[in-house]
C-alpha cells in the first residue's frame, strides 16, 4: 500500500499515464470502421475505475482539517 506524499504521487502519475493511454486507445477504436463494442465497453469502464482511483488517491494528499 502506498503510503508516504512521494509514493502518492509517483502512483498518480502512473495512474494518470494509463488514463491518457486508454484515452487514446477508445479514441482510435471509435474511429474504426466497424468497432468492437464489447472492447470499447471494457476500455472506457477501465479508464472510469482509474479516475476514480486518481481522485481517491489525491483526497489522501489533502491534509484533514479540525474543525
């Protein structure tokens, strides 16, 4: 598990790598003449899971507050 800020954000930045890459992938899929539905399903349902995993991740790097 990752733990320390730099950890965090070396992981975000893994994170949002993988986001642009399958943003570039349903990209070129939806351009196909005749795309695989089932392929592009799976693809944008990945790159939704890590935007919640990069969201989740940056609330941990924002400090809780007493109020």
């Amino acid at each position: 598990m990752v733990q320390n800020e730099s950890e965090l954000r070396a992981r975000i930045v893994e994170l949002e790598a993988e986001h642009r890459a399958l943003e570039t992938a349903i990209h070129a899929l939806q351009e196909a003449t005749a795309p695989d539905l089932f392929a592009l399903r799976r693809l944008k349902k990945r790159k939704l899971q890590l935007k919640d995993a990069i969201e989740r991740l940056r609330s941990r790097l924002i400090p809780d507050l007493n109020a």
